[in-house]
C-alpha cells in the first residue's frame, strides 16, 4: 500500500503562483509513474502533469509553459510548480501514484482557487 499526502493548495490572484507538494509513503518502492491530476465539479478527473521513475515528463496542453513538475525519488516526492495560474485553473488537484500491476493510489487532493 501506498499512502499518499498534498499539500500546498491555496487561494491566490491570476497571474500567481502556487506549489504543489504530495509525499508518498509505505510501499514506495512500487512506485513507477506519479503526477496529478485535478477535477471540477460536475467533470471528470483530468491529468494535469505525470512524471515517470526515470524523469519523463507529460502536460495537458491547458498547463504547458506555465506548470512544471518534479520528482525526488530519494525523498518520495513529486512537486508541481505552478505559474502564471488562471481562473480556470481552480480545481481541487489530487496526487496519483501508479505502482505494480497499474494499481493506482490517490491523495485526498488539495483545493487550488484562482481569484480574477
């Protein structure tokens, strides 16, 4: 099992930044790919940013340039830098963590608020 913590979610102006910090825990080392994804009200979860093991990094195309993400595999955990936030931007973003056999482990997200 893995348990995974966010934190760094907030109110801030457009134009601002914020970052996102999750901690993994208990079985890391299954850990492969970890990013984050965020969901509005009434939608479906989306991907945000994933990083691998190995430092491969994906966007959704609604965040490239303006987001960044890293990993510290020694210290467990994946950062989300994000720059430049816009009102559509709020949504509460959760921490994934795929590990063996594609299981799939969520933090219970952190909520991002974008004020125009």
């Amino acid at each position: 099992q893995v348990q995974l913590v966010e934190s760094g979610g907030g109110l801030v102006q457009a134009g601002g930044s914020l970052r996102l910090s999750c901690a993994a825990s208990g079985s890391t080392w299954s850990i492969s790919a970890m990013g984050w994804y965020r969901r509005h009200p009434g939608k479906q979860r989306e991907l945000v940013a994933v990083i691998t093991s190995g430092g491969r990094t994906e966007y959704a195309d609604s965040v490239k340039g303006r987001f960044t993400i890293s990993r510290s595999n020694a210290k467990n955990t994946v950062l989300l830098q994000m720059n430049s936030l816009k009102p559509e931007d709020t949504d509460v973003y959760y921490c994934n963590a795929e590990g063996v056999a594609e299981v799939e482990y969520w933090g219970k997200g952190t909520l991002v608020t974008v004020s125009s």
